[in-house]
C-alpha cells in the first residue's frame, strides 16, 4: 500500500550544518583526486565548478532539512543481526517443491537416434 504524506515547510526544522558540510566536503575531495588524475589540462575551472556546487549542495539540504527529509545514518541502516541460539532460523528452513512431470528426472525424454544428427 502506497501512502502519501503532505508534508509542509517547518521553519522550526533543524538542519544538520555539520553532516552537509563533512559529506560535501568528502565529495569534494574524492573528486578533486579523480578530476587531478584524469584531467591533467584546465584544472582550474573544474575545481572552481567543484568549489560552487559547495553551496548549491548546501542550499538544497536546508530546503530538504525544512521540508522534513533526513537521510538515514549507517548506523540506522544496519539491521539487527538474529542471533543462533533463536529458534527462527530452524523454521525458515524451506522444503523441496514436490516433484512434477517437468522435474521428475527426465523420464519424458525421447530416446537417442543413435547419428546424433537432426531430422530436417
């Protein structure tokens, strides 16, 4: 089932300042390292280019931030491990699919002509 939420600008959200500036920061180093090896001519510019999209990447997180959209941490994605000693894992053991005409081992297959050739 699919829901929708309307979801309004809060000026009383808070924005994380902080985890922008350190992702675009890590973004912008890695890039800068990829475009200094790939790149050997004309440098300048796309650093420059690399340096704007700092602030851009600012602004459209505060807006996302007053909108309500908080990107999980790696800590709130990692799901809890099951731990062995649950008697879950021994329940979701699946049985074989009972056997069918298809599956049975091929006992529908024709027998060899012998030349191994094709009819045409």
């Amino acid at each position: 089932m699919l829901t929708i939420l309307v979801v309004a600008w809060d000026a009383s959200r808070p924005v994380p300042w902080k985890r922008l500036v350190k992702e675009w920061a890590i973004y912008a180093g890695i890039m800068a390292v990829v475009f200094a090896l790939f790149f050997r001519n004309g440098i300048l510019g796309i650093l420059a280019g690399l340096l704007v999209s700092g602030p851009l990447y600012l602004a459209f997180g505060y807006v996302l931030a007053k909108f309500g959209y908080s990107r999980k941490t790696l800590a709130e994605l990692r799901t809890p491990r099951a731990s062995p000693d649950t008697g879950a894992a021994a329940s979701d053991v699946r049985s074989a699919p009972a056997p069918t005409r298809r599956t049975s081992g091929g006992g529908n297959r024709r027998p060899s002509t012998g030349s191994g050739k094709r009819k045409r």
